[in-house]
C-alpha cells in the first residue's frame, strides 16, 4: 500500500491533464528541468566552494 502502482501514477496524469490543460504541461516540465539544471549546478559550485575552504 506504501509504494504507488502504475494505475495510481496513470490516475495522477489523468488529474494533472485535467487541472492543468495538455498545453500548459510541456512548459511547466521545460521550467521544472531548467530550474533543477539551475538547483544542481549551484549545489556543484557551493560543494567545490566548501572542499576549497577546507583544503
């Protein structure tokens, strides 16, 4: 009961289709992947900053 099935996933696509309109869901991906680029290449750089100062 923890884990979700593919029939849930397949019920949250369908809510998600719904709520948001099949033309908006492509842009919000293309934001959510941009963003999380942004996110890991700020982590890599405060990661490389630390190991920097501790050297």
């Amino acid at each position: 009961m923890g884990a979700m099935s593919p029939s849930h996933w397949a019920i949250v696509a369908v809510v998600l289709v719904v709520l948001f309109g099949s033309k908006k869901l492509p842009d919000a991906a293309r934001g959510l992947g941009r963003s999380m680029r942004i996110l890991k290449t700020e982590v890599g750089e405060l990661q490389a900053d630390a190991s920097d100062l501790e050297k």
